[in-house]
C-alpha cells in the first residue's frame, strides 16, 4: 500500500527539476525571490519539494537555512499572516546550527508580531477571545486553557494580565503604529538574517491551495509584505487554479471593470512561475510499475533500479518501460549483499504482478489523466480488494481482478452495466460473450446484430473499449460474481440492496428493469408476478420504485405495472404525481399515452391545474 502524500523516492524522474530549481533558489544574485511551483492536485509538488529540501540540505557550499511550513496547518487559525510569520520564526529559533545566538532577536519579533494586530491566531474551536477587554490582544504571548475561565475570577485574572502586557508594551513603544511596526519588523528580519552567516534562507511552503481562499490571499499578502527581504526565497507549491479563483473572489470587483486580477495579482507575488507538466500516459504506466516495484523490492535495490533505468536513457527519452525489462534488471544486473525483496516476498510474487500490471498499464494510464495521485490510489483500491479476497478465502485470479478494475476507471457506467448483467445470468453474462466474439473476432453482419441486441449503450464499441476486451485475461464464461462482490462499494444499487430481499428477488427486479429487453418481455415477466404471494410482490415493487427514483427513464416500467397488476394502480398513481411540472416533457406524455383514457385524462387535468405544465403540450401528446 501507498501512502497518499509525497514520495521520499523519485520515481517520477523530477530530480533535475528539483537539482535546476534549487541553483536558481539558491543564487544570490536572484534573492530575494519567490517561485511558484504550479501543478494540479495530485501531480507531484509535494514530491519535488521533498526533492530540493534534500538537494538543499546536501550542498556543501552554502550555508542554506531551510524551513517548510504546511499552509494547510494554518487553516483552524483566525489570521494566517501571524500563523504563518509565527511559525517561521518559531522554525528559526529551532535552528541551533544558525540561528542559536538569536534567540532574543527571535523573540522580539515575535512581539512585534503579535502587537501588529494582524489578527488572533487563536483556533476556532477553543475559546474565544471576545470578552470585554481582550478583544484584540496578542494571542502569542498567553493562550490560556480552558480550565482558566472555569470562574468569573479567574477571566478576571487572564484579562488582567493581558492589560498588564499591552501597558508594559505601549510604556516601551509609544510612538509605534501598525505601519511603523511592519516597517521595523522588515528592518529586524532582514538584520536577524544579517547576523545569523546564513547564504540563504529557503521557505518552502505546502498545500496551500487546501486552504480556504482567504487564508491562501493572507498567505500571499504576507510573504510579499513582511517576509520577502535581502537572502531569502520562498518556494510555493500551489494549484493555479484555485489560487486564481480565490484572488477573484477577494476582490470581485476589479473583475466586474474587465481587469485580470488573478494574473496581475500572482504575477507582483510570483517572480518565477514552475509549472509541472501533466504526465504523459507512458510516464504513468512507467510509474504505476515503479509502485510495484517499492512495494517489493528492498529500498537499495530499487535505487539501483532507478539508477539503471536513467542510465539507459528511459526517462529522458519518454520511452515506457516494459515489464519484463525491469525483471532482467532486477533478477540480473542488481548487486546487492543481502535480499533484493522485502520480507515474506518471493520473485515469483514480483514476476506475476509487475506481468499484470504491464498487459493493462497502458489503459489503465489513459484512464488517470496523468496523475500520480490517481495512480497509487488505483493501486490501493487494488491491493485492498486482493487483500478482502485473502481473507474470506475467494477464489480469485489476480488479472481478471485488475482488469475489472480498469473498467470500472474508464468507464464507471458500463461497469454497472456488467454488474447488471452478470447479476441476471448468475455471474456469467452471455451479453459479454456476445460483446468479447463480436469485437474482438471479425464482425459478420449477424454478429453485428447480436451487438445491438444485446445493448444499445455504443461506449462498449469505442476504441478504448476495444483495447480493453483485447487485454488478457478474456472474460468470457468466467463467474464474474465474487469480483463484483468485491467491488460493491462502487456499484450504484447500493439502496436496493439494502431492501429485505434475497439474491433470486433482485436479479427478478433487475430483469424487469432492463430497458434494453423489448417491452413484450418485459410485460411477460411483470405479468408472472400475479403468480407469487402477496409479499413477495409487494417486495419486488418496492425495489421496482426505488430503481425508479435512482432513474427516471423506469417510467416505463411503472406503465407497464399499472396496466398489468391492477392492486397497485392507486400506489403507482401517485408516483406519476410526482413528476416535477418543470421537468415535464412530451416524452412522459407519450409514455401516459399507454395508460387508459380515464387515468390519462386525469393526469392532465392535474398537471395543468397543479403544476401549470403548458395544455398544448398534453394535446401534442394526445394526437
């Protein structure tokens, strides 16, 4: 399994970003500066930040000062300003290899600080500051616990020494105002810096398109207003896009006069914009193996891996490892003393699943949209499933698991069909074989026929869809059920499976809802209901209805039960009621066409006295 935050490891070959990044970071002639590490969320910021925060720390030459902050830690607080300024400064007085003899300088201007009134920094959830004569004071200096308001006394008490505090400031500083304080904190910060040798102070700071728009306009404001000064860089990773549109929504009203806000407003922040390309489909497969391959392999021989792959010029050139390469190096060019795998794995495990991975790879990838993040999570939805089946003691085959699985990413809606077709035929769809045969084999007139017969959704003809009945393993005649059983988070009859009924009920339900079979069926199959007890129909149509409300086109299907079980006419009249007057269109007249004269009059004559839908569109319907 894979933990959904950033690597350690670079397997998505960023090294020479982050090597580039960190020269220019680290220049002198370039500070101060701020760079904008722009990617979508899930695209590997964390990583390449990980990635110079490493080839920072290693550079021998330079005295680099690093403190990384997560935006995101800021978010409970009311002022991210003084959050974010407090916990720099809190990280460089931890520093002791530069900042040891500075501490009272630290200090100072963590007064400073708190005195500017930015804001409190108190959390949302403890308790507040509002009480008379506090409002407003510095929340750095004291925080008080919960157990000292436990009496009028003792708030008292904490007013009291707040009071004392801001007296004893003010004596010291008479003079000083909100502008002067921020005027004086710049000149402080930057001779702090001065006296600590340090070549560079480098702040990297994370997540913060999590935040909340106004805390990510805050965080900006702040580092171009108090901390961007002599020998220091700021590297943000962040989403354009959310940071674009919470600018936007700070100030509307210069969008309202035609100005770009958002870009000029990044633009005064951001000196060097880094954008992080989308990864290509090959560059995903390449990562998914690559996953595989940390889970198994010890971490000095997949560094070696690494290693050997950048020597063939693989990740340069954008060429797709195959799986069977990987294999070769690791069972053949991997010097290492002690296991090339983890504990309790054997090459085999390795050899089956890296072959797995490799024959869907590629549809898998074209499927995540070139996002590591969707990459591990495919894999851990994977990994859990295999685990699930472990347990229970399914009988399963890795493949045709993983290959289930790429359906359900490409294509969530012919995955639910499947589902509902395996689910009719006890686990082996004749409607797959007939797809597998005709697609895969050449098509003659009749077996194009089949096809159409078998389903009117054309998404299973698309050429992705083709690539994916041609992956191995073929599924033809295989009980798909304990696979489906596996993956039934993901399937949307989640409702109707929590109704009293048993295995051979829904798949009756499912079988008189399939649109796709002709109606004389389907009235057949209704019709046998007249044949069972009382509760079990009476079940069957509560599952019918709640097929209904999940999919509006199973008015069809109520039709057809009114006009066959007349026991029910009075239930399902009221469910026509229903229907939102304006969602009403001529398709549901022609479907009440098929009722009788007496119930269509009466329909109309509500719906365009209660729900005002047009008389002229019931008279369209009635011709």
């Amino acid at each position: 399994m894979w933990a959904d935050d950033a690597s350690k490891i670079d397997m998505l070959a960023y090294q020479p970003y982050a090597d580039l990044i960190t020269e220019i970071a680290v220049s002198e002639r370039m500070n101060p500066l701020t760079i904008g590490l722009f990617g979508n969320w899930g695209s590997g910021k964390s990583t390449l930040l990980n990635l110079i925060e490493e080839q920072t720390s290693s550079n021998s030459n330079k005295k680099i000062a690093v403190v990384k902050i997560n935006a995101w830690m800021f978010e409970g607080y009311e002022d991210a300003k003084t959050a974010l300024m407090e916990a720099i400064l809190q990280s460089m007085e931890e520093n002791q290899t530069f900042f040891s003899n500075s501490k009272e300088k630290i200090k100072g201007l963590m007064n400073r600080v708190n005195w500017m009134g930015l804001g409190k920094n108190v959390l949302k959830q403890s308790i507040p500051w509002a009480i008379s004569g506090m409002t407003g004071m510095p929340p750095f200096i004291m925080i008080p616990n919960s157990s000292d308001f436990e009496s009028p006394e003792k708030v008292q008490e904490q007013i009291e020494k707040t009071q004392n505090w801001t007296k004893e400031y003010i004596k010291e500083n008479p003079q000083e105002n909100t502008v002067e304080n921020i005027r004086k904190f710049r000149e402080e910060f930057t001779l702090l810096i001065r006296e600590s040798k340090v070549d560079n102070l480098l702040i990297l700071i994370d997540d913060l398109d999590r935040c909340n728009p106004d805390r990510i306009v805050e965080t900006l404001e702040a580092i171009k207003l108090f901390l961007s000064v002599e020998k220091t860089t700021f590297i943000i990773a962040m989403d354009e896009n959310i940071i674009s549109y919470s600018i936007k929504r700070k100030y509307p009203q210069l969008n309202d006069e035609g100005i770009n806000v958002s870009t000029d407003y990044i633009e005064k922040i951001v000196q060097l914009p880094i954008k992080i390309a989308e990864l290509a489909e090959s560059d995903v497969k390449n990562y998914m193996l690559l996953l595989i391959a940390e889970m198994f392999l010890e971490e000095r021989a997949l560094n070696q891996l690494l290693e050997k792959l950048k020597e063939k010029g693989i990740f340069i050139k954008g060429e797709i490892i195959s799986g069977t390469e990987i294999l070769d190096i690791v069972q053949n060019e991997i010097e290492v003393n002690a296991s090339k795998y983890k504990s309790g794995i054997t090459e085999t495990n390795f050899e089956q699943q890296i072959q797995i991975f490799n024959s869907i790879g590629s549809i898998v990838a074209s499927s995540l949209k070139g996002n590591p993040r969707q990459t591990k999570r495919f894999l851990n939805t994977f990994y859990i499933r295999k685990r699930l089946a472990e347990i229970q003691r399914i009988e399963f085959n890795l493949a045709i698991l993983a290959k289930l699985m790429v359906l359900e990413y490409v294509d969530s809606d012919l995955f639910k069909e499947l589902f509902q077709w395996q689910f009719e035929h006890s686990g082996t769809p004749l409607q797959l074989k007939i797809l597998e045969v005709g697609i895969l084999g050449e098509q003659k007139e009749d077996e194009q026929l089949k096809i159409e017969e078998v389903t009117k959704n054309t998404a299973w003809l698309s050429d992705k869809m083709r690539r994916w009945f041609g992956t191995e393993p073929k599924l033809s005649d295989i009980d798909l059920s304990p696979y489906f059983y596996l993956a039934k988070d993901s399937i949307s009859d989640r409702r109707l499976f929590s109704i009293n009924l048993n295995q051979e009920q829904r798949k009756y339900i499912n079988q008189i809802c399939n649109l796709d079979t002709h109606i004389a069926l389907r009235r057949k199959k209704i019709e046998q209901m007249l044949e069972m007890d009382e509760v079990t129909r009476n079940e069957i149509l509560k599952g019918v209805l709640e097929k209904y409300h999940q999919d509006k086109a199973q008015l069809e299907t109520l039709i057809v039960f009114y006009n066959s079980l007349p026991q029910y006419k009075s239930k399902i009249f009221e469910e026509f009621k229903k229907i939102d007057g304006k969602d009403f269109d001529l398709s549901e007249i022609l479907l009440f066409r098929q009722l009788d004269g007496e119930t269509f009059d009466k329909l109309k004559v509500y719906y365009i006295e209660k729900k005002n839908v047009d008389s002229k569109l019931w008279d369209i319907g009635g011709d």
